[in-house]
C-alpha cells in the first residue's frame, strides 16, 4: 500500500501576534500546520516584527578605480572617503599601523584575518591620532581581551574620524594589489552615491607629487625626553651614559623612533619639516634624523634642500622618506613601486656584515640605486624584490634606512642601526 506524504511546515518562533495549530491523524497520512497571524507589515509587505536582525547588514562599500565594487559592514567613522588602497602583512600591532603618519591619504587593508581583539590602550600610539583614511579587514572580533585595553577599535576609529569596513574579501583584494599594484578607491557608507560616482571619485584622487609631509608634520620644535618603557626595554646595552644632542626633522616621525634614541642616550629636539637648515646649524647638534614619513618624495623639493645644506656638516641619519630624500639630495632618483612593502616581516641582506634581518617597513616608493653617483655604497637589500634598502657615505658622515629599525610594530632585529648612528656622531666628535 502506497504512503501518502505531505508536507510538514515546522514553526518554532513565532512573531508577536502569530499562532499556531498543528493537526497528525496518523503517521503515514499528511500532516498540516495551520498558522494566523496578526503581526503588522511594512509598506514592503516585511513583518514589522522580524525588522530586527542579529547581524549587521552589509551597509558600505569598497570602489576601485578598476571599476570593481566590494560589499562590506562598517565600523568606525561613517562617510565618503578616497585614498590609495595598500595592504599590510603584519600580524600585530593594528594600533601602531593606524597611527603610523606614513599611512597619511592611503587605506590599509590587513592581511591578517581578525582584527580589533586585543583593543586599543595608550600606550601603543606611534602618534596623536589615525592617519590613514580607512581600515579593510576581513573579520571584527566581537570581543576584546587584553589587560591593558581600554576601548575599542571601533569607538577609536570613529573618534578620530577613521572609517573602517569588515566581512570583505581580503585575500582577493590582495591579490588583486599583487597583480596590479596599489589601487585608489573609495570608502562609502552613503547610499545616495552611485558606484559610477565612486568609481570617478577615484580617478580624480591622486598621491603622485603631492606634499604629504607638511599635513602631519609639527608646526613648532619641542623637545623629546621619553626613553623606552624598562618594562618594553629590549636592548640593555644602553648609550653608555653618553650624550649626544640630536635634531630630529618631522616629517611624520613615530613615537617609538623618538624612543629609542632617547634610550641610546640622545637629546632630542624636534623640529617640523619645513625648519631651514641654517637654524639646525646654529644649535650646533651631534647628528640631525631626518624620519619617515608619508607621500612621494619628489613633491617635497624644500625638504631636499634642506637635506643637501646639511650634507658634510653634521653626521646623518635617515629613515623611509629620509632615506628617500638622502637618495635624491645625493644626487640620486626615486620611483614609485609597484605595490610598495608594507609589514613586519620582510627579509633585508645588510651586505656590511652579511646578516639577514626580518625588518618593518612601510613606503611606496624607493632609491633607485642605478642612480646614484659614485662612492655611495648601498648598505641593505630587500630579499623579496632586491630594491635598495640602505645608503652609506662615509666621505660626508650619512647613513640611511629605508625600513623601520624601531619596529612598532615588528622584530628588532635591526635596533642596533641607533647605535651605529652614535658611533657616527661619535667620529663626527672626535674629527671636529
């Protein structure tokens, strides 16, 4: 005898104003569920009830300037933001990375899956405020948990004016970086701009041979005092107890590069990027830094003359834009890569000892050394492209990275550049 099936509508949650009657005459005859409901609905015919959701809808999205369109959920500050799309690798340290000046104008996207667990604190800050434009991540983490936590990345973010979007496909934009090198795009949580406009937005916006520095460089000198924490101190061999006072230029300098040559024994003065160098001369210092910072180094042409004043007058430091515009106030060229190195785990060769370093870097542009004239000696070399990763003249007292030594975040594998650059100020003592 052939068994007569039906369907068997199950209701377990019903809304507000909806019953239920279930009728079973026997097991192989049809069963029928009889629901009525109450409930209010929307113009759209949606129970009014059942509106609410327990996740977040997707309410923003990611443009590219290659035409393609990205849905995500929003965190941190709501709007229309466009900057240049980079991705990072680092595994740690979001904190120091949304607060690295040299982000300025660009959207990092973090390779690492889950972000925002470990929340924000005060103490990680590499400067006053996030620079970059926007964050892209692939997952929230719904919770923080670390001691010295004391808000959120989301609440951070859209405090300092920050947006941020999650539940993207990360993995598939970098790879996409990777093939085309970096990206403009748009950040948008408004659904009155049409994607077409967004798209357009980002043809219009550019970093090429625009000054970046001068937006977060400072706007007075003040002087540095602040050593690393002896609870974060990682290099015991200290500055001997000896002296030496250095001018440091801004050109988005993090705190933690102030940091570490404070603990090597440095006076440091700080002075924005626009100070002449007839007036660092006059403070008669042992060394000038000339720090990281964001934007193309070819749009600052005051900040190379500055650099080629104090050339052979003072011994010379230089780190990421500092090192670029050593390159060109040496007389050398620099170039925009393709999709630059962003992360804290990239090999370097320093050919001076042999030793690979694991470094943290963050540019996009780079010396091309093929450039440079004779008797500057290329010091590193990045392992993953071969692109010059350090100077030296000895003739003139210079030194430069294009890499972060400092490393926050990152190994530190390459802290003992700082104490390099005390022997440099040292001969520069014992010569005058």
């Amino acid at each position: 005898m052939a068994t007569k099936i039906g369907i068997d509508i199950s209701l377990r949650n019903f809304p507000a104003g909806c019953s239920a009657r279930r009728t079973n005459k026997s097991s192989n005859v049809q069963r029928v569920t009889i629901v009525k409901c109450s409930v209010n609905l929307n113009s759209n015919g949606t129970a009014a009830a059942l509106v609410e959701r327990p996740w977040k809808p997707f309410d923003a999205r990611l443009v590219l300037e290659d035409g393609s369109v990205w849905k995500a959920k929003s965190f941190g500050a709501s709007g229309t933001k466009v900057g240049e799309v980079v991705f990072n690798t680092s595994l740690t340290g979001y904190q120091e990375i949304i607060t690295d000046p040299s982000y300025a104008g660009q959207f990092v996207l973090m390779t690492c899956p889950q972000i925002g667990n470990t929340g924000i604190n005060l103490d990680d800050e590499e400067s006053k405020q996030c620079h970059p434009g926007g964050m892209i991540i692939r997952s929230l983490s719904i919770s923080t948990s670390n001691w010295r936590a004391i808000g959120n990345i989301s609440d951070h973010l859209a405090a300092n004016d920050m947006m941020g979007i999650y539940d993207v496909d990360t993995r598939a934009i970098t790879r996409r970086l990777r093939q085309d090198g970096s990206l403009r795009g748009v950040l948008s949580t408004e659904n009155s701009k049409t994607s077409e406009e967004l798209v357009e937005m980002a043809h219009t916006f550019s970093i090429n041979g625009v000054d970046s520095i001068s937006g977060v460089s400072c706007t007075a000198p003040y002087e540095w005092v602040d050593k690393t924490g002896s609870e974060w101190e990682f290099n015991n061999k200290g500055s001997d107890d000896k002296s030496f006072d250095v001018v440091a230029y801004d050109f988005g300098i993090k705190h933690n590069i102030l940091r570490r040559l404070a603990s090597y024994g440095c006076k440091i003065t700080v002075v924005p990027s626009t100070w002449p160098a007839s007036e660092t001369l006059k403070m008669k210092p042992d060394g000038v830094l000339f720090s990281n910072g964001p934007g193309d180094p070819s749009a600052v042409p005051y900040a190379v003359e500055t650099v080629k004043e104090m050339l052979g007058k003072v011994p010379v430091f230089g780190i990421c834009m500092g090192h670029q515009l050593l390159g060109q106030a040496l007389g050398g060229k620099t170039f925009k890569m393709k999709f630059g190195h962003h992360g804290g785990n990239h090999p370097v060769r320093n050919l001076q000892n042999g030793r690979v370093e694991i470094s943290a870097q963050n540019h996009n542009y780079a010396v091309d050394p093929a450039s440079l004239p004779e008797g500057i000696e290329v010091t590193h070399v990045n392992l993953n492209d071969g692109s010059c990763a350090g100077l030296a003249f000895p003739a003139l007292s210079v030194m430069s990275l294009q890499y972060h030594p400092e490393a926050s975040p990152g190994p530190h594998d390459s802290d003992l550049v700082f104490r390099e650059f005390i022997h440099l100020m040292e001969q520069g003592k014992t010569n005058a």
